[in-house]
C-alpha cells in the first residue's frame, strides 16, 4: 500500500511569538457561550496529524499520550514530535488550554491523543493512517479528527473508518481544498467524502464559503477556515488557512456537545444520536448545500432563545432516544 495522502494543502499566512486572545474562529461558533456549561473535560479527541508540540505551554496540560506511525525518529513509536506545525496548529484550535496567555481552544478541558499518521513533510502512507485509525479505536478515542486527504478510494482505510463509527466514536474530516468556487462542479478527497465522516468544508471570518473549499454532496457542515490562529512549533502561534483549520472547530465542538450530554441524561449519546445534536447547532448561511451541508456550526442559539436553550436540548435528546 504505497499511495500517500497529505495534509490538507494550507497557507501559512504569518507566525508570532507571543498572542493573548481568543481565536476568532473559535468565537464566531460560539463556542464561549457555553463554556460555563461546559469545555469539554474529559472527552479524548485523536488528532490524526503530523505530530505535536507536547511542550507548547497551551498543550502540555491537555496532551494524554500519543504514538508514531510514521518513518520519522527511525519510526520510533513513543516519539510524536511534530516537525511540521500543521498537527500543533489543529490541536490548539481543538483544546488549547486556558491558561490567561496564548490562544484557547474550542473545548479546552478536552484531552487530546496525538496520533502521528503523517512525518515530517505532511505525508503518509495509508497503511500509517489505517494503524492510527485502529489505535485510536484501541484507546477508547471518543472523537478522530483528521485533517488529511487523498484521491484514492483505499477500502481498507473505508473499513477503519466503519470500525471506528461502530464504536460510537466520532470521525472529523477536513472536506479538501481542491475547489474552484463553482458549486456545479465535484471535488473529491479521501476520507472527507465517505459517508460514514463528518465532512467539514471552509467560511472566511466573514462567513462567506472558502474559493478552495470542496464542494460534493458528502459535505455536512462548514467551520472558520480562513486566517485561523492557533498553536504552531516551538512554542509560538500561526494564522493559517484551509479546511485543515476547519476541521479542528468542529472536533472541538463535539466534544462540548459530548460532554454536556454525558452529564445531563442517564446514558451516553450514541454516533448517529451525537451527530443529530451537531446538526441542530448549525446555521445556514445561504450557499448550495454542495458547499455548506447544513451549514455553520453554531453553539448557542439567538439571546431571545437563550431561556429556552436547555430545555430544548433536553427535549431534542430525549426525543432522539
């Protein structure tokens, strides 16, 4: 199995030394709103990527292990450094933690599996991603987010894939940068387009759909994609682009919404039960449904709602079940 897929193409647009702010990606889906009910805490989320920074001071508290795929450290598999930023980058849009400097991410209490599927220069095998898969199953993830891709329909890493969804666990991917703006015509990467994924396409801060932004019919949602800042190497901060960082914001937001129903119901929430509560928290935005699925994903509901908000969470689970 020698074809290779590649980080989701992304644009570094700068990188600092120092920041002190809540993304705006991270606040234009809500995401603040709700963290007096909860940020996640205790929800392990696998971030299938290039690696991290464990000692980047917004990560080092949230990280609870990890594992080496790849041929990088002499394919040492207790060595998950990252070489390349992009996993650093999604990681912190997922739980960067709040620590009053840096950035925070969408759930920053949620624990973060670093599973190492592509080295240094953003690509790996299928066979890497295919074993990351299983040992993100192996480890009771209760979400994988992956912001990679490929042209090729692998079965074998379909399979992983349905396995992983079997087990109630949550599969994120970034729906592909690929696209031309023209929703009329297909773009396709693997996994973002099996069925089985959450596919997550890219809104500029303005809300307006990404030009590069997958369009197919397998979208399900769309997320802040566009001059995203987030944790990168060496302990410092990127605003990147591409559904690479779209991703991230929905991986974070599940875990918010996993959290919040583990505690407030007698069991927890199956995939497809989860998945339903993703949907309802989302808000069109006017394009073709090839380019935005349901929509942004949005945490909180219009201040006129906001009484309401609870008992209608209540309601909508309950009525699921």
């Amino acid at each position: 199995m020698e074809q290779y897929v590649r980080v989701i193409p992304y644009k570094v647009i700068q990188q600092e030394e120092e920041v002190k702010e809540v993304p705006k990606g991270v606040e234009l889906i809500q995401a603040p709103k709700i963290w007096n009910e909860t940020k996640g805490k205790g929800i392990k989320i696998a971030v299938l990527d290039t690696g991290c920074d464990i000692s980047h001071p917004d990560l080092k508290d949230r990280i609870t292990g990890g594992r080496n795929f790849t041929d990088d450290d002499n394919s040492d598999p207790g060595i998950f450094k990252d070489y390349n930023g992009h996993g650093t980058h999604v990681a912190g849009t997922i739980a960067a933690h709040e620590n009053d400097a840096g950035v925070i991410g969408v759930a920053p209490e949620a624990d973060l599996l670093i599973v190492k599927v592509l080295n240094k220069n953003g690509s790996g095998q299928y066979e890497w991603i295919i074993n990351g898969l299983h040992y993100a199953i192996e480890q009771n993830a209760d979400i994988i987010s992956m912001s990679l891709g490929g042209p090729a329909d692998v079965p074998e890493l379909h399979d992983a894939i349905k396995a992983a969804v079997n087990k109630n666990i949550l599969v994120v991917c970034a729906a592909g940068n690929e696209g031309d703006g023209d929703d009329s015509t297909d773009e396709f990467a693997y996994p973002g387009c099996y069925n089985e994924v959450i596919s997550v396409g890219a809104i500029n801060l303005e809300r307006d759909s990404s030009e590069f932004t997958n369009s197919n019919n397998e979208i399900d949602l769309v997320a802040p994609g566009e001059g995203i800042l987030s944790t990168f190497l060496n302990g410092k901060y990127a605003t990147l682009s591409g559904t690479s960082m779209s991703a991230p914001h929905v991986s974070g937001a599940l875990a918010l919404i996993k959290d919040f129903a583990n505690r407030h119901f007698e069991r927890q929430l199956s995939e497809p039960e989860l998945y339903a509560q993703l949907i309802r928290r989302t808000v069109p935005l006017g394009n073709s449904p090839k380019l935005e699925g349901n929509g942004l994903v949005y945490l909180t509901v219009p201040e006129h709602l906001a009484g309401m908000f609870d008992q209608e969470f209540k309601s909508m689970v309950l009525n699921a079940i």
